[in-house]
C-alpha cells in the first residue's frame, strides 16, 4: 500500500513539473514544428496560397530550383555579405574587444556606445542609411549626408548614386549590415577575453614573449572556441538578411540586390506560388545546417588538436 502511494505520490510530482513546461512545448509545437512539416508538404504542391485547391507535383519545383538562376544568384550575394560580415565586422569586433579589455580610459562608456547598432530596428537603421547614401539634388546641392559631404570637402570626382548604381548598392548594403550587427560580436569576443587567465599573461611575459607573441600564443588559442561561435552566428544571421535590404533599396533594383529571403518573398508576393517559395525556403533551411554543422565539426577538431 504504501509502495502504491509512494508510486502516485511520483507521478503527481512529475505531472505537476511537466505541466510548467507544456505551454512552452505547446508553442514550441504549433509555432514551430508543424509549420517545418506543413512547409515540408507544401514544397511538392502547386498552390497559390488563396484557393483551397492543391496540385500536386512532387519534385518538380525542387527540380525547377535546382536550375533557377536567379535563386543561386541571390544565394551568391548572401554569400558575399557574408563574406563582407566575417572579414570587416568580426575584425572590427575583435579589435575594438581587445582596445576595451585593456585599461583604457572610458572603456565603460565604448562598450555602451559599440552596442547601441545592434539593439536598434534594422528599418530604421536601414532608413537612416538610405538618407546618408541618397544621391538626390535640391537647389544645387546634395541631399544626401555623404554625397553633401565630398562636395563640400573638394572631393566632388566622388559622388555617386551608391543605391541606385547596382555595383555599388550590394557593397554599401553589405557595409551597413556589418556595421549593425559587429555590437555582438564584440560583446561576445570582450566576454570570451576577460575569462583569460591573466597569470598565463604573466607568466608568458616572464618567458620573455613580446605582444605580438602574447597575442599569438596566448589570445588567439584560448578565444578559437569563442571565435567559431561569433563566425558561425555571423554567416547564419548574414545569410538571411532581409529587413535590411527593404529598408535600404526595396526591390527596386531587381535581382542585382535579391537575397534568399526576399527571392522567397517574391515568388510568394509576386508569382503567388507558395509550393515553390516552400521548396525555396527547404533548400535554403538546408545549406544553413550544412554550414552549421560543418562549423560545429571544424570547433570540436580544433578543440581537440
């Protein structure tokens, strides 16, 4: 009898934790998890999101994807803001983490300042861009803050339409994301160099190593983990920039500044073919574990050497 008590005394215990739990696993589930498996059906439809009627068509549209040019095209100017993000914005993090590690004067206040691009709307900081970058004329004179300040700093020979010309448009969107989002990466590395032990400093100057050698031999090896941590959320967040491009040129430059999320957008929006924008959305899903999960191998064979 008291075995049976003890038995139902459990299970309450463990009812009444689960049920903390659930409404987190509910949300999780419906938000989540069954829109992954209803995209996953909808890529091997034809559909166009209003009527109820479906065609199915199996792999046609992964087939037709496989040959979009417009769709690896868009793919390849997220990888070249990608690129743009891991080389200017993580070494610009990485510098301005290791200025702040020191005792410098008004540290505090920089690593306040430094984050304040992160936390902001990315329309607003978009929109502010746009007005910097306009190349329009009023009265003779340049609207836009940076075109306005070459004429008036004797560089007139550099005034350019930079959102409207399409060589230049992916670069200044490619600039102004990494702008915006180096904030985190410098938290994160400021973080990972104050758990530094200092005695190795110590004991590495003892040795008689320079800075350059402290930096080599000791800074770099012990931030690796927290470094593969910064590349891999700067190629996913990079990857799937979207607000920003809106903001910025809108579509209005057609496929010269198309990015994966808004080739996804126009197939819905402007085509209404919801099956194929899924089949688009799975393919992208995909490349985005492979490269997650070809970062993870990467850290734990260099944890491991």
């Amino acid at each position: 009898m008291q075995l049976k008590n003890f038995s139902w005394f459990r299970l309450q215990d463990h009812l009444k934790n689960f049920s903390f739990v659930l409404p987190a696993i509910l949300i999780f589930c419906i938000f989540y998890i069954y829109p992954f498996f209803d995209i996953f059906r909808l890529s091997f439809h034809e559909w166009n999101g209003i009527t109820p009627s479906m065609k199915y068509v199996g792999l046609q549209n992964l087939q037709e994807l496989m040959k979009d040019e417009v769709w690896w095209q868009a793919m390849g100017h997220a990888a070249y803001i990608t690129f743009i993000a891991l080389t200017f914005q993580n070494v610009l993090a990485f510098a301005l983490a290791l200025a702040c590690d020191r005792e410098i004067r008004m540290k505090r206040f920089y690593r306040v300042v430094f984050f304040i691009p992160p936390v902001l709307s990315e329309v607003v900081v978009g929109l502010i861009w746009q007005w910097i970058l306009y190349a329009g004329v009023q009265d003779g004179q340049h609207i836009g803050l940076l075109n306005y300040w070459l004429t008036k700093t004797g560089l007139p020979q550099l005034v350019h339409n930079w959102l409207s010309d399409p060589k230049t448009a992916l670069t200044c969107i490619a600039i102004v994301h990494s702008w915006k989002g180096f904030g985190w990466g410098f938290i994160m590395l400021l973080a990972g160099l104050q758990t530094i032990d200092r005695q190795l400093y110590e004991a590495a100057r003892v040795d008689g190593a320079g800075s350059w050698k402290l930096f080599t031999n000791v800074t770099l090896p012990m931030m690796v983990p927290v470094m593969l941590v910064v590349v891999i959320l700067t190629v996913l967040g990079s990857m799937q920039v979207f607000v920003l491009v809106l903001s910025m040129v809108g579509q209005g430059l057609g496929y010269h500044t198309e990015v994966p999320v808004t080739r996804i957008l126009s197939a819905m929006t402007g085509t209404n073919r919801f099956g194929y924008a899924c089949a688009m959305g799975i393919n992208f899903g995909v490349i985005l574990i492979m490269v997650s999960v070809a970062f993870k191998w990467l850290s734990n064979r260099m944890k491991q050497a």
